[in-house]
C-alpha cells in the first residue's frame, strides 16, 4: 500500500469498547500500526473519538442518553483520559490538537491548523487530533468525527485516509442482519445506492455509522485521497494493510492528491493580490522549487488576508509565474518585504510562518526555464 502521509480515524468504540474508560483492547494493535508504518518513513495523523466516552464513568448522569452540558463535562474529564492511554502505546510523543469544523472554515485557524501539524510531523511527533466536544455543541449531537477526519485529511495534505469501523466494509445489504450479504472490496463511485446500503449504528457509545464513513470517503476521494474503511477490531487487518493488501471498502481517488491540489490552487481559487519578486526569488522558486522568503519580495499589490490566495510576479515584464496561499496578510507584508524571515518577529511582535508561501501551497504556472 503506497502511501507517504495518512489519516488513521479510531473511533469511540475501538478506545472505550466497554464505555467505562479507556481500555488498549484494541487501540495496541492500532498504536503497532502506526509505529511500523512511521519505521518505514511513512507520517501518520490520529484522529481519534472517545472523550466522551473515556469519560463517561466518571461523572454522573443517571440516564443512557446524558445532556449536551454532561456530555461536555464527559469530555472534559476524558480527554485526559483519552490521551494518556494513546501515549503509554508510543515510544515517540504525542500531541493534542484539538479543533471544530468552526476551526477548519475560518481561513486563518485554517492555515494555523496546517502549520501546526507541517511543525509535529517534521519532529517526528504523532498528532492526535479530536472534536474539541467541550466547546462544540452541535458535533456532539449528531457525532461527525468521521468526517471530520476527511476534513483533517484535506488540511494535512493527506494522500490516503483509514476509518476504523466495527465491520469488515461496505456491504451490499446489513450484515448484522442477513448472513448472505457481500463485502464490497472496492468501490468505484460514491452514488445512492452506495448510501442505500449504509445502516445505522447499533453501538450505544458510537456516536457514527456507515453513513458517516461513506460521507468522510466522498469528501477525501474528490481531492485526491485513498479511502479505506476496516475493521479495527481485528489485529490481523494491520498485517494485512503492512503487506499491501485491502482487508476492506477501498475508495480509490481518480487523481493524486498532489494533482488535486495543485489544481484546485490553480483553478478554483480566485487571486486577492500580486507580489512582485527580486529575479533571485524567482529562480529559486521556479527552478528550485523552494519556499517564497520576505527577503525575495519588493512589491505588493492589492488588500489580501492571511490564508488568501495570491499571483507571484517577476519585477521586469510582470509575467505570473506562480500562485500560491499566502501566510500573511498584505499589510503585514509591506513591513517585512525584503526582510531575512529570522527578522520577522521583531518587525511584527509574532511569527506565524518563517516562509510566507509553502512550496506545498504554490503552484507553478509558467513552465519555462527562467535564467
């Protein structure tokens, strides 16, 4: 299985399969998984449900359905919980992040969010993110950590997605419930009928379904990120996935997710701005590929955010070379253009980003060779 950066979602009934706290029943042989996929150079991104769930025993309800302010109060003391069962797995640290769909659609957390994780991946750190359920209301709900895990995927630049289920896959009719039903070990295109098929949740501490799973597949696969949906209470599923082999529902994605990326920087996001290039910044970033630096910029053009897209330019015929996110905002960058980027903290009071465009956030768009 050929992937270099993947999203394992585990969910509540694989981190507190009793819902009395958190028990390593299962999550060993996830947290094995994970360790044998990070020895052989691959990044791994957790998301993992269960704080309510960790939590669950510990405050008291009296009643199978708790409250939203319980189910929070549940969070809050299983997070901790939840964390520290996670952690006692790993020989390398752990890190906590945790956010809301609210995070995901503001541009700037957007950006932050995928800066934070750039920065734990290139220490080799595990980030464990989660529904951040004590300040989220309506997630806690309808229970979406399933999609919030594509959404993860997409932040992340993510080329592959894994969804720990309680079942095999996909089936053709319920399992539970027909003994003749069929897995579906790949799956072509996401339709109706595909969601026909998706039954509900029997779990009392699973807050997800199939129909969740299904929702979280269609959104990765459309930007170019493998789906797997297995079963993460079997332990000879990740040998499998070792040796490259499909134990599950496969979504294949029609593109690279690095193609899909870069088309969506080229096509779907409309420019705020321009910034001009010394012939230096140009070369590097065309022809080296690197990061756009302060110290590369001597011109601004137009009134942008931070997190809006941008044409970079060159000084002499004004040709568009690239597009790219920017990590800052044009006020901001007209007081560190032509800076060294260790500079930045002491012009602004802060430093989001050390490169004002990733060179993952940039497409190139002339090809030619600039001398």
């Amino acid at each position: 299985m050929n992937f270099k950066r993947a999203v394992i979602k585990v969910g509540s009934a694989l981190v507190a399969p009793d819902a009395n706290g958190c028990s390593g029943k299962y999550i060993e042989a996830i947290a094995s998984f994970i360790s044998k996929c990070q020895q052989q150079g691959k990044e791994i991104i957790l998301v993992s449900s269960g704080s309510v769930a960790a939590g669950r025993n510990l405050i008291k309800h009296g009643s199978p359905i708790p409250s939203i302010e319980t189910k929070q109060a549940m969070a809050s003391v299983g997070q901790m919980q939840m964390m520290a069962n996670w952690q006692r797995f790993f020989k390398m640290p752990c890190s906590q992040l945790l956010i809301t769909h609210g995070d995901l659609k503001d541009r700037q957390r957007y950006i932050n969010i995928k800066n934070t994780i750039r920065v734990l991946l290139a220490n080799s750190i595990l980030p464990i993110v989660n529904e951040n359920d004590t300040v989220a209301t309506e997630e806690l709900k309808v229970g979406d950590n399933d999609n919030l895990a594509a959404l993860v995927a997409l932040v992340s630049e993510a080329d592959a997605l894994f969804i720990l289920s309680d079942i095999d896959g996909v089936y053709d009719q319920d399992p539970r419930g027909n003994p003749n039903a069929k897995m579906l070990p790949n799956i072509d295109e996401i339709t109706e009928e595909v969601y026909a098929m998706a039954g509900t949740t029997s779990n009392p501490i699973a807050t997800g379904g199939m129909k969740t799973k299904i929702q979280a597949a269609e959104k990765a696969v459309e930007n170019g990120i493998d789906t797997y949906i297995v079963n993460g209470h079997k332990a000879e599923v990740f040998e499998r996935l070792l040796n490259g082999e499909n134990p599950g529902t496969c979504f294949k994605a029609s593109q690279a997710a690095t193609k899909a990326r870069k088309h969506w920087l080229k096509h779907t996001l409309k420019s705020s701005g321009k910034l001009q290039l010394d012939k230096g910044a140009v070369k590097a970033v065309v022809n080296k590929g690197a990061s756009l630096l302060p110290s590369g910029i001597n011109g601004i053009y137009g009134d942008f955010s931070a997190g809006d897209s941008v044409d970079i330019i060159t000084s002499d015929n004004q040709q568009v070379i690239a597009k790219g996110i920017s990590q800052y905002s044009s006020r901001d960058l007209a007081r560190i253009k032509g800076h060294n980027s260790e500079q930045i903290f002491s012009i602004l009071g802060c430093r989001p980003s050390k490169v004002i465009i990733h060179r993952d956030d940039m497409v190139i768009i002339s090809k030619q060779e600039i001398e």
